[in-house]
C-alpha cells in the first residue's frame, strides 16, 4: 500500500473533527509529564474538547484550504489540537489552568470563530469567562437594583406601618 493510502484516513479525521469547529487551539505539550498530560486530556474530553497529537504535515494537509490554514504555518515542533465546537474559549481555559501546574505546556496559536489568534491571544482568550458566567453576572447585575428597590420600599411600608 503507497504511504499517501495510509495518510488519508488521518487527514480525513482531522479534517472531520475540525468542520464546523467554533475553535482549534494548537498547544506545544513537549515536557510535560504523563501525569499532567493524562489530567489534561481528561478535563478537556469531560467538557467536550478534542484532544488529539498529529503529525505536522498531517495538519497542514487537513488544514489546506479550510478557515483554518493560518495555523499551518506555526506547525513546527510537538504539536497536539484542541478542538471544540460548542464553546469557543473552552480549550483555551482548560490549557490555560493546566499550564500552572504544568509549565511545559504552551500555546502556539488559534483559530476562533473564523479569527486567528497568535500565542498571546489565545492566552488573553483563556482570561474571558464562559458563557455561563457572564449571563450569571448579567443577571446578577440586573436583579441587585431591582432588589435594593424592593428594599427600601419595604423599608418605607415598615417605617409607616410603625
């Protein structure tokens, strides 16, 4: 069987994997420990994150003419993807807060939503909270006047009552 044969299966699901992604972060894991690097790949597929190493050129050739051939050109090096669809800062926040304990572990670049980011991007992505958390705080936001209101009216009746 000719070398091209056996590499299609392995463009094909990268190429499967990353349709439709709303992020693909490219993380640079060389160093890390098989203990850190198990954590990882455990949070990430809990939350829904792909996680996968590729080789390189695989990649590049999956990346080809996709929204996410900018990435193809920070390809060097031991590279792993992380790939999510639903949540776009999602891989970005779990690397980042595995990066503490484990150094070794980087970002190289991203693509989200379509934008490319470069290492410092992606780790100022990593810093937005998740979707939740903002309508948790816009809510939050939203209720405290209506609940001082309430309050002081209360107040006013007690007040009166008296």
């Amino acid at each position: 069987m000719a070398k091209i044969e056996l590499k299609k299966p392995v463009v094909e699901e990268i190429s499967k994997n990353i349709e439709g992604a709303a992020a693909v972060v490219v993380v640079n894991y060389s160093g890390i420990t098989v203990a850190q690097d198990t954590a990882l790949r455990k949070e990430l597929r809990e939350a829904g994150v792909i996680y996968k190493v590729y080789k390189n050129t695989m990649m590049k050739l999956a990346f080809k003419d996709t929204p996410f051939e900018a990435l193809s050109k920070d390809l060097d090096g031991t590279n792993a993807l992380a790939i999510c669809k639903d949540d776009a800062t999602m891989p970005a926040r779990i690397i980042a807060k595995n990066a503490k304990t484990a150094p070794a572990l980087e970002f190289v670049s991203g693509v989200i939503e379509g934008n490319y980011f470069d290492k410092a991007g992606v780790e100022a992505l990593s810093n937005v909270p998740s979707r939740e958390e903002l309508l948790g705080k816009l809510l939050g936001s939203i209720q405290s006047p209506i609940a001082n209101f309430a309050r002081v009216i209360s107040q006013i009746a007690e007040s009166k009552a008296e």
